[in-house]
C-alpha cells in the first residue's frame, strides 16, 4: 500500500502491518508499528474497502484492523494493540458490544 510519511514523501507498507486508520481534520491516517502515514482517502471509502478482510468501524474517527487488537480496556473505551505498548485506538459506546463480542469469539476459537 502506497502512504505517505509526514514529509510528503511516498512510502510503501505490507497491509499485515497496519495497527489501525484514523481521521483527523479530514486527513486519514495509516498506523503501524513503525510510526503513523498519510492516506489519501476518506475514512468511509477506506471501510468500504477493508470491512470484508477484518477492518471494523469502532469510533467515527478510526476503522481498526481486528487481527491487531489484544485486548479491549472498559476503562479507557479503547482497543490495545499485538507487538505495539501505548498504541490504542477507542471505541465509541455503541460499538463496546461488537468488539467484546469479536474478541470473545477469538477466545474461543483458540482454545
């Protein structure tokens, strides 16, 4: 996937290594492990396109890769994320439900 670092200057990145997208002043951006991008698309148009490989909407400013996510904090209403501390992403309350429920049936799964 072709971003763009904060310099303008391209940059290409494997989808595998996506944390999660936001959207902040109209600007998307693409987080990884390795630091945070610029895609040049509207948030709805990146869901659109991710939902059916495992992309959810869980604030109206972040659609999150749910292979990523180890865990959900109640507290803090946000998802953390495999292999990177301090990264998280929140999640609106109407949408606790699902990823309680995606992170349930995970658990299940691998056991």
């Amino acid at each position: 996937m072709r971003v763009l670092k904060p310099d303008g200057t391209p940059h290409e990145i494997r989808e595998e290594e996506i944390l999660y997208f936001s959207s902040y002043q109209n600007t998307l951006y693409v987080h990884t492990e390795e630091g945070e991008f610029i895609y040049p698309i509207s948030l709805s148009e990146l869901y659109a396109a991710y939902r059916p490989v495992g992309y959810e909407r869980l604030d109206r400013s972040n659609v999150v890769n749910t292979r990523q996510v180890s865990e959900y904090d109640p507290e803090r209403k946000a998802v953390m994320f495999r292999g990177s501390p301090g990264s998280y992403a929140p999640v609106s309350e109407p949408n606790e439900r699902k990823i309680k429920k995606l992170l349930n049936d995970r658990e299940r799964e691998e056991t």
